[in-house]
C-alpha cells in the first residue's frame, strides 16, 4: 500500500547520508522484539555480518522491550506484530504524542488492512517476513534510519518556515492572503474580503462561527483542522497550521492553508482571540500530487528497469546504484557503492574507461560541450564470470557548475555480444563454406538497368573452372570476362532473374570462348540487396562421362549378342522386372513380352524352378552373390543351359532394395562338361595308370585310380607333385634328369613312347610302358597325358629267358651237343 511517506522513505533513503550516530562510526543499536526462536537467530546471522556497524538487543515480549528501553534506549526497533503480551505498536515510545524512536513492524501476513493500522500508528515500515527479509535487515534498517533522520529534520525545517511564513504573512497587508480572526470563547470572528474571494462567496455573511467553517471544510479534514487548533492552544505547537480542503462557491474542493497566533489574551494567560492568513494552495498540491506521482514512477523504474542506473565521482567511485546492478553484476547495489568501477572491469576495459575518462576532462577543461558518450565495457561478475554492457554516460555538475562526476545508465548486451560472436562465427564459417565448396558461386550487380552486369565476387571453385583469378575479374563487366555469356543463353537469365526475382534453373549448355569452353549446369537466384547469384557446376567431365558410358552401352550390348548373354534388374520396392532385349533374344521370347517372373518361370525346364526360386531366396538372405544355373526350353523344344548371376543392394537397415545381374548361354560349358565327366569316366576305369601333368612345371594334375594303385599313393596325393618322383635313378641318371629328357622330346616333338623304369612310394621299382601325348586342357591349360602300363611280369620273365637261353648255350659249349628249335604253327625251324 503506497503512500507519501514511504515513497520519500526510498527517495530519501537513497540519497541522503546516514545518522550522525552512524556518520561518526557509532555501532546502531537496534532492538528485535520476537518471540520465534528461529526468525530471532535468522535476525541476528544477518546483522552478525557487519558487528562494527551494529549492536544488537533481543526481547521476546513488551515488559523486556521496555526495560531495556528504560536503560538502553536503541536507534531503531524492530518488532513482530503480534507479541505475547501485546502487539508490535504498543512498543512506541512517545513524548506529547509523538514518536520519539522509529519502529519497523514484521508481519507474516501481507494484509492491506495491517499495514494501513500499522502506518497510522506511528510505525516508519512494515515488512512480511521471508528468507529474502531476514538477509536484507541491515539494509532495511540503515534506509529506516536514514528515512527517520530525515523526517526529523523535516519537522524542524516546517516548523521554522511556518513561522517565519506566519510573521511575513501578517506584516504584509497587501498580499494575496486573506486574512481571519477567532474570538474565545465565543468562537465567533470574520474573514476579509480576500478570504472571501478564495472561497468564491461575497463577504456578508459568510462566516460568523466556528461551526460556519466547519460546514465549509471537508468532512473528512474537520477533526484535523481542530486537532491542529488544540495542539497550538495548548501550547504543543508554536502557532496554528492547518492544510485542508474547502468548498468553493462553484462546488468544487480547493485545498487552503491556514495559519494563526494567538493575538490576544486574558490576565491569566487564557487565549482570547487568535488570527491568522488563509491561502489558496491548490495549484500547489496539484503540483505536489504531480511530484509525487512523478517521483512514484521515477522510484519504480529505477528499482525494476533491467538497465542498471548510476553514478560515480570523479575518480570512478560509486556513489548511487539501481538495485538491478545486482543482476547485472552479482553484487548488490549496496555492496558496490563507495567502490571503484575500475574493480568490475575487464583489464581492457579499464585501460579504455581511464582513457576516455582523461579525454572528457580534457574536453571540458577547453570548455567543449558535453554530450553523452556511448560505449562499451567489459565486466566481471561475483562467479567469476564475463559480461558485457553498453554504457551512455555523461558528467554531472555541482552548485558551483564543476564537475562532480558521472552519471549514466548501463544495459546488459552479452546476449548481443555473444549473438555478434555468433553471428560473425557463422559469417566465418560461411566465408569458408563459399570458397571452399566444390560449386562455382559468382555474384554479380546489375548495372544499367540489367544491361549489364559487373563481377562482385567469386569463389575458388571459379577461379579453378574458369582458371582465372578473383582479383583479376572483380569489379569488371561480366561481358568483358565471359564474352560468350550471350551467345551461351545465360546473361539472358540473369537479367529475367535480376528483373522478376523469381529464381531459374539453366539446363546443362556448352559455354565457349576464345579463351575456355566446357559444359556448365547453372542455378540463378537474386539476393535481397539485388544482386543476382549463379550457382553453378562443370559438369564437363561428366558429359564426358555420359557419352562414354552412353558408347560403353552400345558396345556393352554387342558383346552381350557376341557372347549371348542379357542383362536383368529386379525392384523389390515396386516388384518390377527390366531385361534387355539380349535377355528376351536368349530366352527365346518376344521383345515386348510382359517382363514377370511368371513368364520368367514359364521357360524354365519344371525339375529346376524350385531349386532356382530357392537359390535367389538364399542369395537375397545371406547377403551373398548369386549364381544359379538352370535348364530352359525354347519355343521349339530345344534345351539350353543358362547361367545366372547377381548382386543385391541393401539399404542401412539391412532390406533389399533391388537386384540386378546377367544370364549367359552356358549350354556348351555344359555340353564340355558332361564330355568331360564321361572321360573321367572311362579314365576311372582304365587297367592302366593314367597322370596329367601340366607342362609349365611338370607338377601333377591329376591321377586316375589305377596309376595311384600302380605306384602306393592314395588318390590325390600325387596333385602337385613334380612328376619326377616315379622315375627311379638310372645308373647314368638320376630321376630328375630322365623327366627332363622326356620333357624335352615333349616340347620338341608332342609325343613320347618307350619304357621307364619308375619307383614305387615303398621304393620297389616298377617297369613301365609308357605313352605320352600334349592336350590343352579346359581348367589346367597345356598338359601332357600320361598312360602307363605296368610290364614287370613281362620284364621278369624275359630276363628269365634270357638267363636260361644262356645257360643253354654253355651247356652246349661243354657238351657239344647241338640244339634245334621248330616255331609252331609256321614250321619255320633253328639250329644251334
């Protein structure tokens, strides 16, 4: 609930300086009354800050309060409303009624009503007790003290101006006053003229009593205007002062003031008249109302603005400061003040403040005018931390027109700062982004009304694909740099673009000079400032790429035909299916033919659908590559094997998304194979032993049954052996050397044929009769057949004949005897 009093309480409190107890380094006391242990201990930790400023005395009810008032009287009590032996207001001391020693009420209730009691009983400030309150007490209590100061001073200064106005007052008689009388104890007495006319009534019969002015006075002010009177009479006041409002004429409320002494009195003393002046103040009070509001507002906005508002010496030293540095700063306004503003700044920001500081009192030493100077500072807070302020500042002068220091307003802008950082960060980064991207980025001005356009700035990709360089071409007229712009179609986009503003995409054209040429893919939009942009890639290499590609199909389908084979592709998205027309060719279908895997199975030979629907099903699960190979019938009953191959690709999530591969005629692979087998066949059951070895580095290929028998391997573990482990040492010759021999007539002449003596894996040895010829083979290449025979037993029993036609011929020798031999059944004979 505002009122005068406690507004002037917060201008004063603010401005004025504090008791004379205080100024002189007295301690205050202060007395709490409170009957709450813990608001009590909550009091004391708050003035336990500052023990040099305070002293501190503590009652729980009236009857201890009043004893230390009898002993010790404070400077300033604080006490709860309600109390157990009575309420807060009954503490006030008073001396012909009025309050000798201020007091402040702590309530826990913020009622309207309270307050309102507690204000008109004397009380100087109310206060609802919260964590905020008890930290704040000795803050509140120093503005109470300093608001009690002041209403002191104000009384005498009233007092001695009243008087002073009283005595003027009746010495001049030709003022605008009006003058009246009062006669005891009658109450009867009259008004001049000029009375009259304040009042707006003729001056007959206007007044005759005091009850005639009682009905003329404000309802609401009579009890006053008597009270004043009373207290005068009986000698509490030193002469009559009443403000108060009357009714004029017109029916309209005017305020007045009424002053008077007493003029008259009987021998014992007794008044028997006084007399006085009454003057109409209601312009004043207008004015005092209009003063008041403005310095309500002034109050308000200097306590709420977030702009910090305040004032220093000439040497920097706080001297007033908005609450709302506390936000700004972490410290509270009462915490700063009588400090240096040099403590709160940056070290940069203090070198520039003692600067611009030296230049202002440079500037009115030489008598230049002062203006407001704008600029900003850097501060650091309570935590440590950084922030920034904008700052609007000026001096300020004394009575004597000196400077007295400076004063100013200071607004929060780390938010701006940090957005400027952002800002110019992104600017950073977008500087980066425009010359280092891959795009070529031009921009240009439209110049004589978009006849022409003159080069603003470029990016490195430009310079790159126009091989130029920025410095070169800025500033000057696109048609002189580029002077195939016109003929290319694109400076007849940028003036659309730069007229309209609606952006245009320029589709892939050939750009030539006498100096460049290439393929260029533009996008032409315009800027808010009216410059026209040309976003743009060289895509002459990929036009390259295309007609490359574009010829790599035409030949990719020549050899598809050549070696007949057809592409395929399969949308698992949408299920559609794309061959090429090679694939319709090698299935025998009609170009045009719906492309479904219905018709698609419809050619397959019946015992393979399943196994090849099974195959692609694997291949799209197990993320492996597909082959399948199956049979198909064409239209006119022949069989042809197909071999099919593919890959599927994948989206992150491990889907299909399509499929795409080729099938081939694989119908003579095929053919080559079963011919293969059946020879395999027929070389698994040979009586004799049969090796391949391939003629690059004699190593064994391949061994039939009867050959790993021959010689006491088991099968497959002679694959990749030189074939020179059979051959057994000659007496001339080792195995390696009888290999090379018959490797060299191999080489020479295709063929071998003859008898070897080989070795068994046991050491045996075994004779052979071998024949051996050069064949290509489809997976080995150049290889030589081997086909052996083994003629041990024949080798055995000749040498067997020949022992025993030898011991025939000595026996005959010895015996003479002859011998004779007849051949059957040609009858030819021999004699020995």
């Amino acid at each position: 609930m505002p009122s005068r009093c406690r507004t002037d309480f917060w201008r004063r409190a603010v401005t004025d300086p504090l008791p004379d107890s205080e100024a002189q380094n007295k301690a205050l006391h202060i007395l709490i009354i409170e009957d709450d242990n813990a608001h009590v201990e909550l009091c004391l930790r708050a003035f336990r800050d500052d023990p040099g400023r305070f002293r501190v005395s503590v009652a729980k009810n009236l009857r201890a309060a009043r004893e230390i008032l009898g002993t010790a009287p404070p400077d300033l009590i604080i006490s709860d409303w309600l109390l157990p032996d009575g309420k807060g207001l009954d503490i006030l001391p008073r001396t012909d009624g009025n309050v000798t020693i201020p007091l402040i009420i702590m309530t826990s209730h913020g009622d309207e009503s309270i307050a309102v009691e507690i204000m008109k009983s004397g009380a100087i400030d109310y206060v609802v007790k919260s964590a905020t309150l008890f930290h704040d007490l000795p803050r509140i209590a120093l503005r109470a003290l300093r608001y009690w100061e002041n209403i002191q001073e104000r009384k005498r200064a009233e007092a001695t101006v009243k008087e002073s106005e009283n005595r003027l007052s009746l010495a001049l008689s030709g003022s605008d006053m009006g003058m009246w009388e009062l006669s005891f104890p009658s109450l009867t007495g009259f008004i001049d003229s000029r009375a009259a006319a304040i009042l707006g009534y003729p001056l007959e019969g206007i007044w005759t009593t005091c009850l005639d002015w009682d009905r003329l006075s404000h309802p609401d002010d009579v009890r006053l205007i008597h009270k004043r009177l009373k207290d005068y009479l009986e000698g509490r006041t030193p002469m009559f002062e009443s403000e108060h409002r009357m009714k004029h004429a017109s029916g309209e409320w005017i305020w007045v003031v009424g002053r008077g002494k007493i003029n008259l009195r009987s021998p014992d003393g007794s008044p028997l008249g006084i007399s006085g002046t009454i003057q109409d103040i209601s312009a004043r009070k207008k004015m005092e109302q209009a003063l008041y509001e403005s310095e309500k507002k002034y109050r308000f906005l200097i306590e709420h603005v977030q702009d910090v508002v305040w004032q220093t010496s000439l040497d920097l030293t706080f001297t007033f400061l908005s609450p709302s540095v506390e936000t700004l700063t972490g410290y509270p306004a009462e915490e700063l003040i009588g400090t240096s503003l040099v403590r709160l700044l940056s070290e940069r920001s203090a070198a520039g403040i003692r600067e611009l500081v030296s230049r202002r009192m440079e500037a009115f030493a030489k008598k230049m005018p002062a203006s407001p100077t704008v600029f900003e500072i850097e501060l650091r807070r309570r935590d440590g931390s950084l922030c920034w302020a904008e700052v609007s500042s000026n001096l300020f002068f004394g009575p004597d027109n000196a400077p007295a220091g400076f004063q100013g307003i200071s607004r929060d802008i780390t938010g701006r700062k940090q957005s400027e950082e952002a800002i110019r960060e992104s600017e950073y980064r977008f500087r980066e982004l425009f010359s280092n991207m891959r795009s070529g980025v031009a921009i240009y001005q439209p110049v004589s009304e978009g006849k022409d356009f003159i080069i603003r700035d470029v990016n490195r990709a430009v310079e790159r694909i126009e091989r130029v360089r920025k410095e070169d071409i800025t500033g000057r007229s696109i048609l002189e740099i580029f002077p195939g712009v016109v003929e290319f179609g694109l400076f007849e986009v940028l003036q659309r673009v730069a007229a309209t503003g609606t952006p245009e995409e320029f589709p892939v054209s050939m750009y030539k000079d006498n100096r460049i040429s290439g393929w260029r893919d533009n996008f032409v939009y315009r800027l808010p400032s009216g410059e026209v942009v040309a976003l743009y890639e060289d895509v002459t290499e990929k036009k390259q790429a295309e007609e490359a590609a574009a010829s790599a199909r035409e030949w990719l389908g020549i050899a598809l035909r050549a070696a007949k084979a057809g592409t395929w592709d399969w949308d698992f998205l949408t299920g559609k299916l794309t061959w090429s027309p090679e694939f319709f060719e090698l299935f025998g279908m009609q170009p045009g033919t719906p492309a479904t895997f219905e018709s698609w199975r419809s050619k397959l030979h019946p015992d393979d659908r399943e196994p090849a629907m099974a195959k692609i099903e694997q291949s799209v699960r197990d993320h492996t590559y597909l082959w399948n190979e199956y049979r198909i019938i064409l239209p006119d009953g022949t069989i042809r094997w197909i071999g099919a191959g593919g890959s599927t690709i994948y989206n992150p999530a491990g889907e299909p998304l399509r499929m795409s591969g080729v099938c081939i005629d694989i119908t003579e692979k095929k053919v080559a194979e079963e011919r293969l087998l059946l020879q395999s066949q027929i070389l698994d059951q040979m009586h004799e032993g049969v090796c391949m070895v391939r003629a690059g580095d004699n190593s064994i290929a391949y061994t039939n049954p009867r050959f790993n028998i021959m010689f006491g391997y088991t099968p497959g573990e002679l694959d990749g052996r030189e074939i020179s482990v059979i051959n057994a040492p000659l007496p001339d010759q080792t195995p390696e050397e009888v290999a090379e021999t018959i490797r060299a007539q191999m080489i020479e002449k295709g063929i071998w044929n003859g008898e070897v003596l080989n070795i068994r894996k046991d050491g045996t040895t075994v004779h052979c009769q071998a024949s051996i010829i050069a064949f290509v083979h489809p997976q080995f290449g150049q290889v030589w057949i081997s086909v052996q025979d083994d003629i041990t037993d024949r080798k055995q029993a000749e040498e067997k004949l020949r022992q025993s036609e030898q011991f025939l011929r000595q026996t005959q020798q010895l015996t003479r005897v002859g011998g004779w031999e007849i051949l059957l059944p040609s009858g030819e004979g021999r004699w020995t």
